[in-house]
C-alpha cells in the first residue's frame, strides 16, 4: 500500500472549543447518530450535484449500512453518497476547523428542500469517544478520482494512503475500545437508530432490515394529513397515554426555518409541569428529549416535536437561553400556539370549552409567566360559573369544524365537538371575567365571589346562588397564583372567596338585632354568642351571630366557619415558603346564623333550664353540646379536622343522640 501523506491533524482552538463545551458529547453513544448523519449528509449532497448536472449515470437509490464485526470488535458506517477525494479528506478531515457542509451549501443553495446536516460538520470526531483507531474508505464521484483511505489512532498523527474500493461513497470503520464493545452488539445498535435516526430520510441498514421505516410526519404539508395520521405519530412518540386533546402543525421559513408538531395532552395530577416533554430534532436528527431553553416554559407540558436547522445546538445551555434566534423561536411558538387558541374559541367554542380543564392549566400558567402571551388570550380565559341563563335565553351555537386552516400552512385539530356556546357536556356554564364583571354590575359591582372547593364549599356557594350572587369555580391547582395575578391586573375589583366574608346581600340585619330579654337588655343575638363562645371554650375563635337569608331556613346551615382572605392567604404562603402542610387556622371566624330553626330552639333550651344544686342542669349540658356539635359540623364543611377533632366529634355526636333518645 503506498502512503501518500503523513502529518499532524490541525486543529483551530476557536472552532474546536464549542464541540469541547457541548455537553452532549458526554454521552458516548452520540458517535452512531453523528456518523449516520454525515452520511446522510453525503447522499444529500450527491443528490444536489446530480441536480446540477455534475454527475454521469444514475447515482442509484440512497442507502447507509451499518455492519458490525465482534470478532475484530469493529463497527462499521457506509454509504453510497457523494465520497471524497484526497484533497478533500485532507481539507475536511485533517482541518477540523472546518465544516464541509457550510462551504458545500454556498455552492449548492438553488435547492431549498435538499437539506445538509451541517450542524453535525464537526461531529465525525466523536468517534474517538469510543474507537482506538478509526479508518475511512472513500472514493468521490468525480469522475477520475481516485479512492483513498485514511487512518489515525485517536492521536494528532494520521496516515492517508490509496485504497482498493470500487464504489462510490465512504465507509467509516471503527475499532472499539475494550470498554465500548457494547456497540458491536445488534440490539444496542438497534437502539440507537430508533433513538437518533428513526425519521431520517435515508434508508438506514443492518444485516439486510431497514431499521427506521418512520416518515417525518412534521415536513409533510398538514393539508395531505388527516386525523388519524396526527393521533398515530402521537401513539408512536408516546405510547400507552390518552389521546390528546388537540395539537397544532407549526411550519415557518422566516425569519428562521422551523417545523413542528406539538399536542396538547390531557393532564394528570402526576405530571410534572416543570419537565420538558418535546423532542428537539435538527433535520430529521434527534437532538434532545427537551426543548427548555426553545420551548417557553409554560408550554413545557406541551409534547411533540421541534425540528430547526436554525437552533444553534453546538454551544453550551446558557449561551443557547440567551441566543437572539432562540429567543425568537420561543416567541414564535408561544404566539403560535395563542393564535390557534384564540381561534379555536371563536370558532370552536365547545371544543375549547371542553379542553378547557386542561387547556386552562397552559393558559393561565403562560399569563402568569409571559406578558405577551398574557396578552394575547386574556380575553378567552374561562371560569366555570353559578351563572344560569334567563329562560329562554339564546346561547347560541358554533358550528363543529373538524379542521382549521390558515393561509400559514398550520393546522389545529381536535377530536370532538359539543352543542352550547358557554355549555360543556355535562350543561355546566362557563364565562370570562369581562362577562361576569359586565352582567354583575348591579348586584354586586367590581365584586368577584369565587370557590376553591366545589365539594368543601358547596354550603357556601348556595347560600350565595340564593342570593343571586354569583360564584366562579376557580379549583385547579394554579388559581391559588391565579387569583393574586388577578387581583393585580384588576387592581379596582375586589376578590373574595365564598367562605371568607358574609356579603350584606347575605344577611338579614333586622332578624339579628332582636331583643329577647328585657330585664337585661340583650338581643338574642349576644345570647347565641355567650352560648357558644362558653360551649367552645377557644379564645382565638370570633363568634359572629348573624341572620342568613333564606326563603327556607331551614335550608341554610346553623353555622359556618370563616377564613378571612388576608389571614388564609398569609398563612398559605407561609407553608408553601416552609414546605410544610397547609394547616388549619386556629384564628378563624364562626358564624351562627340565628334565623336557623336549630339555633332558636337552642335559645329556648338554654332559658328553660332549671339548676338543680352544684353544677349544670341535663338542659344546659345538652345546649352546651349541641353547641359544639353545630361548630363541629362548621369545621366539618371547611375540612377542619384533624385525627384528634374527628375523635372528639364522633364522642359528642353520640352523647347528643343519646340524650335526644332519653325518655
């Protein structure tokens, strides 16, 4: 064999530095996707030259065979691409400041949809990961051009030299290291192509089985995909979930070129919407399991995939946050994504509405983290609501599209539809805030009663439906930031969760000024509390005595247990500072509506009682018990007990029954 150079590879510290910082190259197993990418590459280029009219006959179908040899524990990566010559495996190989696929495509740009690989320029040389000796065989399609191969043991030396290969093309073979011979396994090998390589758009080979058979759904035009093809690359990226409730195809070729598909999945209490759950590919090469430094991270919970040339993925995470074109694509797809919203709720209006428990979760998570997407959807923010429309009342319905399109080329789709306007499925209303403050303007302006609890505070929101007071359900787990936001940006509209405060609409202030006792002068009222305030015996407790109105009292609860706003929210704060459970207040209010039949009788319990010697008469025991039993069931309703309240409630309820069977 005769040699036809030696010499010391040279090396440019300013362009070998980002391959150094890259952390990606910490993972050994990333060499397989970097060769079978610039292989790719090579028949990519081969195809444009043949465009141009550079290359005699046919070139052939494209195709990458990876053959392993445990014998030798070598590792094999060939193609039938555009080869090299001598010069050029000096200039590309030996010169690593270079990436051929920079200067190639100057060259050959008139093609837009033939794409080179050319952020993996630089990456043949994360074969020295894993190999003592890496060998290239090569032989370039000009015509006259002669093969070469060329060697090097992982060192600065390197030996080119002719070679005896007849096909067009290069092969790359690698001589393991004894600790990397796992790669020379069929199944690891295997692996990886599914990993790395699954959509790329060459034939990839192993003993004869084509291992990626998946097309890249997200360059397809989304008006030659139907329903079924979305929901099936959804089940090929994550099997065995639900289906998703709906997803948007994202294609742009300025001011950056990107492709996408993101879904929305439904969410469940485990997920973390902190993790990243979309795959970053870069032409059809997989990249990342996570998009947190592309994707905004209130669209983190979003899955799917990402694909753009024009991420710069060889440089460190924080020189990638804070890239110009990065920070761009973020904007991109968090407008995207508003955009598809926005036009889903004014044509789609059920879909929305029944996506919205978890399309709200994304929504209200990006108002509270960025301000232009805030701006964008803070008109199509719903609450579920009390409200019920006057009889005979239009709400209107919307038609059931089953796909919309814009002159963009992205495609929203979702999988159902439902019938109402403002209605889900189960007939349950839904509102903005604008709508709520607009039709509450007379009874209760620039008042906004909520829930948290739609089970906890049911006692609560009737007593205000009653009353015409409307109620919005704010119940998932990020209204508790969700209001405070809120009240910030609607800094003139007041904020009361049903259970903090009595509204005056409420009460019946003539009923609760009664007086009962003329020799001392006390309404009936100030005895319900003396009563109570004895029968509890706990001094950071406030009694309040007050009439509840009611066309039924009976219907209305004998007492009711107030957490004021300010003083729940601080202690809320506090444990989550702490990261402790929220516990229940000790400071709180009791309210004992004295309209409420149990509570008269208790007054006339309490005056009929007759002392008989030293102590309390069976009369006064058991008004003292039944007023612990009505705080008890206060508690009861605002989930107020621990292990040792509980005891104690069950002890009392059956002394209360025993004495009410005593004949």
């Amino acid at each position: 064999m005769t040699v036809l150079e030696q010499g010391q590879i040279t090396i440019h510290t300013e362009n070998i530095f980002p391959i150094i910082k890259k952390s990606l190259y910490t993972d050994h197993e990333i060499f397989l996707r970097e060769l079978v990418s610039n292989a790719v590459d090579a028949i990519q280029k081969l195809k444009m030259v043949s465009y141009s009219g550079e290359v005699d006959g046919d070139v052939g179908e494209p195709e990458i065979t990876i053959s392993l040899d445990k014998n030798n524990q070598t590792l094999s990566v060939s193609d039938n691409g555009i080869g090299m010559t001598a010069e050029e495996v000096k200039k590309y190989i030996n010169q690593v400041a270079f990436s051929s696929a920079e200067e190639f495509i100057q060259k050959y740009q008139k093609d837009a949809d033939q794409q080179i690989i050319g952020h993996f320029g630089l990456g043949f040389y994360s074969c020295f990961m894993v190999a003592k000796k890496v060998e290239v065989d090569t032989l370039s399609y000009q015509a006259g051009a002669e093969a070469v191969h060329w060697s090097c043991d992982g060192s600065p030396q390197f030996e080119l030299s002719e070679s005896s290969r007849q096909q067009r093309g290069t092969t790359v073979t690698l001589t393991l290291q004894d600790e990397e011979v796992e790669y020379v396994e069929p199944a690891r090998i295997r692996q990886l192509v599914k990993k790395y390589c699954d959509f790329m758009p060459v034939p990839i080979k192993l003993d004869g089985e084509e291992l990626n058979q998946h097309k890249a759904l997200w360059k397809q035009s989304p008006q030659n995909l139907s329903d079924e093809d979305y929901l099936e690359f959804y089940r090929y990226l994550y099997p065995f979930q639900e289906e998703p409730l709906l997803w948007v195809h994202l294609k742009t070729d300025y001011p950056f070129l990107l492709n996408g598909i993101l879904y929305f999945p439904k969410l469940k209490p485990d997920v973390d919407v902190t993790k990243g759950h979309i795959k970053l590919f870069c032409n059809q090469v997989f990249v990342s399991d996570n998009c947190e430094e592309v994707i905004p991270n209130f669209l983190m919970p979003l899955r799917g995939v990402i694909d753009s040339p024009d991420i710069p993925i060889n440089v460190s995470r924080s020189a990638l946050t804070n890239d110009r074109t990065v920070r761009r694509i973020a904007d991109f797809i968090a407008k995207k994504i508003a955009d598809r919203l926005n036009q889903l709720y004014t044509e789609q209006r059920q879909d929305y509405i029944r996506c919205w428990q978890d399309v709200g979760t994304f929504v209200k998570f990006g108002a509270l983290n960025n301000d232009k997407f805030k701006k964008q959807v803070e008109d199509i923010i719903l609450y579920r609501t009390t409200y019920e429309p006057p009889q005979g009342e239009e709400s209107g319905s919307a038609a059931a599209e089953v796909e919309v399109q814009s002159q963009a080329g992205d495609v929203w789709q979702d999988v159902s539809a439902g019938a109402s306007l403002n209605q889900d499925e189960q007939g349950r209303i839904y509102t903005t805030l604008k709508e709520y403050l607009d039709r509450n303007k007379t009874q209760h302006e620039n008042h906004v009663f909520y829930c948290t609890d739609e089970a906890a505070q049911a006692t609560y929101v009737e007593l205000h439906k009653n009353q015409g007071l409307e109620v919005l359900f704010m119940d998932s787990f990020i209204d508790t930031h969700f209001i405070s936001f809120l009240e910030q940006e609607y800094s003139d509209v007041k904020f009361s969760r049903v259970d903090s405060e009595l509204d005056n609409t409420l009460v019946d202030q003539d009923k609760a000024a009664d007086i009962v006792d003329p020799k001392t002068n006390k309404t009936r009222s100030e005895l319900i509390k003396e009563l109570f305030e004895k029968a509890i015996n706990k001094p950071k407790v406030n009694v309040k005595t007050q009439a509840l109105k009611s066309d039924d009292p009976q219907g209305t609860p004998p007492a009711m247990v107030l957490l004021p706003e300010a003083l729940r929210r601080l202690q809320d704060m506090t444990a989550l500072m702490q990261q402790q459970a929220v516990q229940f207040p000790e400071e709180h209010i009791l309210v004992v509506n004295t309209a409420h039949p149990l509570i008269e009788n208790l007054v006339e319990i309490s005056q009929g009682t007759i002392v008989q010697g030293v102590g309390q008469s069976p009369s006064g025991e058991l008004a003292n018990l039944i007023c612990q039993h009505v705080y008890d069931l206060a508690l009861m309703a605002q989930k107020g007990f621990d292990a040792k309240g509980m005891k104690s409630f069950v002890e009392r309820s059956n002394q209360v029954l025993t004495r009410l069977t005593n004949r």
